[in-house]
C-alpha cells in the first residue's frame, strides 16, 4: 500500500496505451449520457445530488494532490497551486454548487483550450502507471472538469460568449501575473509555461477555437433570421 502512494518510475505511463485510452473513453461516454438523458438529469428529484458528489469529488481530487506531494517529501515550492487545471478544478466544483454562469464563462475557456493538452499528452504523469495514486487522482481531476462544464451546458444550457472569452482571458492573465512572479522568484519554475513566449501567443487561438462552434452557430442563426424577416 505504502507503494501506492509513492512515486513511480520514468516510463511507467504510456502515451496511448489502454491506460492512456480507458479514462478518456469513460469521460466521453459519461459526457454522451449527459447528452443524451439531459431532460431526464434536469428534472431528476435528487439532481442536486448528482452536482454535490460532482463538486466533492473534485475538490478532494485537486486537494489529494498535494496530500501526496506532502507524504512523499516532495519539495512543494515545485508544485504551488498556479495551474489551469487545478484551479479550474476548483471553480468548477463552486459553479456546479452555485450554478454559476460567472464561473462557467471562466471554465469554458480554460477547460476546453487549456486542459485538452493535458488528455492527449498527459506529461506529468510519465512515470505513473494504474498501480499508483497519482494516477487515478489525476485522470478523476482532468476528465471531471470536462463533465462539469458539459453538465453546465446539456443540464442547465449555459453557453460561451464574447463576454465570456472576455472574462475568461483577463482572470487568465490575474493568474499569469501570480506565476510571473513566481517564476522570476524561484529559480527553475516555468508556472503556466510563460516562459515560452509562443505558449503565451497560442492561449488567444485556442479560446477562439474553443468559441469557434457557437460563433459559426450564431453566425447561421442570425443568417436563418435575416432570411426569415426578408421573406
């Protein structure tokens, strides 16, 4: 058991392997059902129920991290909270409690731009295979965020706007503020990956990828619209 919880060893993850397949298969699937049974889950009596264990869930996930970090010595200057995917892991355990729109905006754009890259490629888990903690802490914090934002949009029909892009990119840079410092203050520390002027450039290209189907969606609408008046 005491293995469990420790660190592994360099190649022990393997990029798309049935360890790297199964959590993702098991998020889309869960994200169809959202999908599929949403009228059914937005008049469930207990549907509340099903945010309060969501929200739970991911807040022990973000917080176990450091629980581990801490029982296996590691240095935690190393692994501060200035990540996108641990604190879009906690805004949206608070948007699924409150049914937050102002948070939803937020989550949107770091979820879908910002975390995809840690599904496809997850580097930070190389040396941890299913036999460790650290595997199914982060797989369970990754694949929840997604399930929380598409919970937002199939049960409650939130949606993205310019508003929200917005939003999004100036709590965005409130974070890069934080990690900028931090970076400049502990040597070796790349928080955000801000010290690649390129990974900066690409966050605005991968929000307006992410906002790219509702903007040609509203684009079709307003078409639809002018052709209906114009009849």
């Amino acid at each position: 058991m005491r293995a469990f919880f420790k660190l592994g060893e360099a190649g022990e993850f393997k990029y798309f392997s049935m360890a790297h397949f199964t959590p993702l298969i098991l998020m889309f699937l869960v994200i169809y059902l959202l999908y599929k049974y949403q009228d059914q889950i937005r008049n469930f009596k207990y549907e509340k129920n099903i945010r309060l264990v969501m929200a739970f869930t991911l807040i022990i996930a973000d917080m176990s991290y450091f629980w581990q970090k801490m029982y296996t010595g590691t240095t935690i200057r190393d692994h501060l909270p200035i990540t996108i995917c641990g604190w879009a892991a906690i805004f949206c355990a608070f948007m699924i409690l409150s049914e937050s729109k102002f948070l939803f905006d937020i989550t949107y754009f770091w979820v879908i731009a910002g975390s995809s890259n840690a599904l496809i490629t997850p580097a930070v888990i190389v040396s941890t295979g299913p036999e460790r903690f650290r595997f199914y802490q982060f797989w369970i914090e990754h694949t929840f965020i997604f399930i929380a934002v598409f919970y937002m949009i199939f049960i409650y029909k939130f949606r993205p706007t310019w508003k929200s892009f917005l939003r999004a990119f100036v709590a965005l840079l409130i974070l890069a503020i934080i990690a900028i410092y931090v970076n400049n203050n502990i040597e070796g520390a790349n928080y955000l990956f801000l010290s690649t002027v390129i990974m900066a450039s690409l966050v605005l290209i991968l929000f307006f990828l992410s906002y790219l189907p509702y903007f040609i969606k509203d684009i079709k609408v307003k078409k639809a619209t002018h052709l209906k008046s114009a009849a």
